[in-house]
C-alpha cells in the first residue's frame, strides 16, 4: 500500500527561524552600539573587545539567516539540488569565526593577565548583565530547533556563549568593584574561553563532516542495510553512499539486488517500501539501481 509523506517530525518551520535569526540580529546590533558607547566613554577594554566578539556574531548570523533563506531557492540546470549546502557551508564558517574569537578573547586575555588595567567594574558589571538578557533570550529562540539543525546550533551556541561570557563579566565587574583584583577578568575570560572551545571543536567537526559529503553523524549505514534486508524481495543491498544536502535533507544512492522472479510491479514496490522505510531513518532524496539476483543452476549446463 502506498505511503504519502509530505511532512517529517523533525521539519523546521522556516518562517519561526527567519523571525529568530532577524530578533537576534537586532538584539545583539543594539548591544554592540551599547558596549562600544560604554567602553569608549569609561575606556574599558574588555567591553570593547566583546563588542568586537559580538559583532561578529552578528555577521554570523546574517550569514545563517542569508543559508535558511536560499534553502527555498529553487534548483536549476547549474545547481541541480539548489543552493541548500550553504547552510552546511554557514555553519563551517560560523564555527571557524566562534574559534577565531575565542583565540581572541584568549589572546587578549593573557595580555591583560599580564599587565592588569584598571576597569570600572560597576561599568562592565551593568553592560555584562544587559548582554546576558539579550543574549538570552536570542538564544532561546533557537533552543527547540537546535538539535535539527548544525546551522541553527551554531546560531544557539554562539548566543548562548555570549551570555556566559557576559555572565562572566558580571561577575568578574562585581568582584572588581569591591576588591580592585583587575586579573580576576582576565581568568574568568579564559575559563569561558576554554568551555566554549570544547563545544565549539564538535561544531566545527559536524560542519566539516558534510562540508566532505561524509554520512551525517545521525545516520547508521549499517542500520540501513538491515532495515533494507527486512523488506521482502530484497536479498541484498550495496554500494551504499549517503551525504547531507543540506543541514536539513539528506540523500542515498545505492544498489539493490532483488529476488530473481521478482516481477516488473513488486519491484516498484518493494522501492516505494524501501523509501518509505529511508523516510523515517531521515533520508529524504533516494536513487535506486536494481538487478535480479543469480541463482546457479544445480546442474550444468543449465
């Protein structure tokens, strides 16, 4: 019987995330007019210096959000399956602009440990909690759709660093305050760094994984042999290749040998099964090369 599926579980409403990436942007634009008015008026480095780290969050999201809006861009005879690897290609480059400035923030960090500044910290300690609340709630946004998408998790975890970074801050501004210790910014920033630097190496990892067309982590080609093999007709499956599309779609080419009486109809349907079966293992582009299996003859010649 035939299967019709014209949605998936996982599916990502474009409209919701259109909204998110363009509030994050304006949020975190204000942010960055803020910081920079506040670090030049009270000469506060650090505050500059995160300005620097979010506006180039900014740039990045512009980036993911341009990604999300070619996914609906239709193919042509140039590019058959339509501009959707830019959203793989986003989040590589996202990932690599999140490690670039984590070198930065690291950088600068061991500059200032070194030879400590004076830093206003009720300044920075206000600034900081603004931040943590925009970036917050940017983060938030992105938060139910994170796991179905590189590209919006890279959208998630850069908000999301920036609000530990301002948290750092926050508190780094309040210690400061009361205790002159000015190198306390210093090791909190390396510390922020260091956390953010695991979570980002997955990223980029992930990122560069379908960025070389290698099977998205999420899928097992092994169980897709098996789920394969369970369908009736089907004696045998290979030449399996599997790649991501986009962050969002994945595709399968490979070769199925079928039972030797299989007839012109089962064959069609056992493929309309196999797909089916591919659908909700998250593979949704799927091309099929089919032979009949050999079955030697007992007695020669046959």
């Amino acid at each position: 019987m035939p299967h019709d599926h014209h949605h998936d579980h996982s599916t990502i409403e474009l409209n919701h995330i259109s909204i998110a990436f363009a509030v994050g942007i304006v949020l975190n634009l204000l942010l960055v007019i803020v910081q920079v008015i506040a670090g030049l008026y009270s000469h506060s480095l650090s505050l500059l210096s995160d300005a620097g780290h979010n506006f180039s969050d900014v740039g990045s999201l512009v980036i993911s959000l341009i990604a999300f809006k070619l996914l609906s861009v239709k193919s042509n005879k140039q590019y058959t399956y339509g501009y959707k690897k830019t959203s793989v290609l986003s989040a590589l480059f996202n990932s690599i602009i999140l490690l670039l400035s984590i070198g930065a923030i690291l950088y600068e960090a061991i500059q200032r440990l070194m030879h400590p500044m004076p830093v206003p910290g009720l300044v920075v300690a206000g600034i900081s909690g603004l931040g943590i609340v925009i970036n917050a709630v940017s983060a938030y946004l992105f938060m139910r759709d994170k796991e179905k998408d590189i590209n919006i998790k890279s959208a998630y975890l850069h908000l999301l660093s920036d609000a530990v970074i301002s948290l750092a801050l926050l508190v780094g501004g309040i210690i400061i305050y009361f205790t002159n210790w000015f190198w306390v910014d210093s090791i909190l920033s390396i510390v922020v760094a260091i956390i953010i630097l695991v979570t980002t190496w997955k990223l980029l990892i992930q990122s560069l994984r379908l960025s070389l067309d290698g099977v998205p982590l999420h899928i097992d080609v092994d169980q897709i042999k098996k789920v394969a093999l369970t369908i009736h007709g089907i004696t045998d499956i290979h030449h399996v290749h599997v790649w991501a599309i986009s962050t969002t779609e994945n595709a399968l080419t490979a070769h199925v040998v079928l039972k030797d009486d299989t007839t012109a109809d089962e064959e069609a349907d056992i493929k309309h099964e196999l797909k089916h079966q591919l659908f909700h293992n998250k593979i949704h582009h799927v091309t099929l090369e089919t032979e009949r299996e050999h079955i030697p003859c007992e007695t020669e010649p046959c």
